[in-house]
C-alpha cells in the first residue's frame, strides 16, 4: 500500500537528506524512511525501558504485614560483618 505525506522540510535539512540519499545512491524518501522507522523504534524501547525502571514497581510486592515482621526480616539479614564494630 503506497501512501502519500505532504510535509515541507526546512531547507538544510532537506539538502542533507539529499546529500545524504546521493552518497548512498538511494532516493530521498527512502532516507526519510529509515530515519523515521528507526526514530519510532527507538521511542517504543525508551517506553519499555521507561516502564521496567519504574521505581513504584515492586513497591507493593512485598508481604503486608511488613510493619508488624520488620524486626524478624531485620534479625534474618544480620551477617558477621554487619552493624558497627570496634577498630
């Protein structure tokens, strides 16, 4: 299916396109193309990324008596190297 966009580019914007289909020999709408496919590409990996690092994720997993056992989880994390010690 062949569609058709009527959109004007600033001017040196247009002579880089191009320059640019000319060093590759390909035409400018194809140049226009692959910028814009990789432009939404990328966009739609930034909204994955956005959401995995989405500090309130996880920020309910946890059991919902946390409050009431916060001494117990405490006393499980100990190790010998933990808390203050004497130099």
């Amino acid at each position: 299916m062949d569609s058709t966009f009527n959109w004007k580019l600033e001017q040196t914007l247009l002579e880089k396109v191009i320059n640019l289909a000319s060093q590759r020999g390909q035409s400018p709408e194809s140049i226009v193309s692959e910028a814009v496919r990789l432009y939404i590409e990328t966009q739609l990996l930034e909204t994955v990324d956005n959401a995995v690092s989405d500090p309130l994720i996880g920020l309910f997993a946890g059991t919902p008596d946390l409050a009431a056992n916060s001494e117990d989880i405490l006393q499980e994390e100990i190790t010998e190297k933990s808390g203050w010690t004497w130099k």
